[in-house]
C-alpha cells in the first residue's frame, strides 16, 4: 500500500465515520489531541526536572567544597611571619625607592597587646606623587610584606592642575610574637 492508497482510504473511513456518528468522531480527535499535549507537557516537565536536578547537584557539591575548605582553614590557624623590627622599614624604604616615590614623613609605632596571639606593627607614612604610582607602591607593598592591610588613606591634591597628590596612609603588619625583636 502506497501513502497516496493511504491517504484515500483514512479518507474514506473518516468520512463514513462522520456520516454514521458525528460525535464520536469529534471526542476521538479531541482525546488525541489531549493526548499529545498532556505528552508534550509530561516531557517538558520531566527536561525541567533533570535540569533543576543537575543544577542543585552542582550547587551541593560547590557547596559541599566551600564547607571543606572553611574546616580546613578554621583547623589550620594563619601563619604569621615572626617579628623583625627592620624588616618593614626596610620593605617600606625598598618599595619606595624602586617606585621613585619619596617619602616625606614615616612613623612606625608597635602596639601589643598582652592577650593577643600577635604583634601589630603600624607604619604612618606621607608620600607626594601621582595616584597610579601610589596605588602600585601599596600594591607592591601587599605583596612584599606578608599579613599586612591598609587602615587607612587619605589623599588630597594642593590645586586641580596640579597632578600630584599629598596621601596620608596607616598600614598595618601583623607578627607572631618571638622572644626577640
């Protein structure tokens, strides 16, 4: 049989069958159709479901790795280096001059205090020169000095035509404490 012998006789039959009982004819086509949607919206569901079931699988297990990583940096405490009074005049003089940026007041102070585990070194400096070599002087600093972090920045500029700006800057080095300065 041919799909046109096909065609001709589906024809045939559904014409006979709309003739002898109309209405059964229609609830057929409307089942069907039902059929084919409630098929179309089982699989839409069911994509849906395998992909939110994906995506929540990949959100526990990153979750799952933030939750190791935590409990292995709360069971390891930070290693600080051990103090050395020079070592960030030094570093601070060092960076300084490789970035050619003089400095025109330094002043160092260390706080410590008796019931904590560490040292507190502080740096008060004043510097002249242009952002970008003030932002990479603090930049180099970070790397170079192990524990420290910036307190505070205040900058400030004598006249709008004028590139070069005035920055009062408070870092701060932290230390383990040692029996020697």
């Amino acid at each position: 049989m041919t799909f046109n012998e096909l065609v001709l006789y589906l024809r045939f039959h559904l014409r006979r069958q709309w003739q002898m009982q109309p209405l059964a004819l229609v609830a057929l086509t409307v089942s069907v159709f039902a059929i084919a949607g409630t098929i179309a919206i089982y699989s839409h569901a069911k994509n849906e479901k395998v992909a939110a079931d994906s995506e929540w699988r990949a959100l526990d297990e990153r979750t799952q790795k933030l939750r190791n990583a935590e409990q292995s940096r709360s069971e390891q405490p930070p290693v600080l280096p051990v103090f050395r009074s020079k070592h960030l005049v030094e570093v601070i003089g060092r960076t300084a001059e490789s970035m050619k940026m003089p400095l025109e007041e330094i002043q160092f102070s260390l706080e410590d205090n008796g019931n904590q585990p560490y040292l507190r070194y502080r740096a008060t400096l004043t510097v002249s020169s242009s952002y970008s070599v003030v932002r990479d002087f603090l930049a180099l600093l970070h790397e170079e000095v192990a524990g420290i972090s910036i307190d505070t920045i205040s900058c400030a500029r004598a006249d709008i035509g004028v590139s070069e700006l005035t920055c009062d800057i408070a870092v701060s080095a932290f230390y383990q404490r040692s029996d020697r300065g």
